[in-house]
C-alpha cells in the first residue's frame, strides 16, 4: 500500500509541474506578444 501512494504523490507531483510549466510558458507567450505588438505601435508612431 505504501509504494501505490508514493507512486500517487509522483504522478501529483509531475502533473503540477507539467501544469506550472504549461503556465509559465503560456505566460512567456503572452508577454512577448504583448512586446512585440507594443514595438510595432512605437515604430508606427515614429512614421
């Protein structure tokens, strides 16, 4: 019984860190378009 709930916790433990990591990522995605699209209306200005 003790080995089926450390196999448990594992399998918690990688889907947060799947989950934290898909977060992390979605956040980089948005903060670099956020970037970008704040470039682009900065050089627009400029013209």
């Amino acid at each position: 019984m003790k080995n089926h709930s450390r196999i448990l916790t594992v399998v918690c433990l990688l889907k947060l860190l799947s989950w934290s990591s898909l977060a992390i990522a979605e956040q980089l995605t948005v903060n670099s378009d956020q970037l970008t699209t704040d470039l682009l209306h900065k050089s627009e200005n400029k013209r």
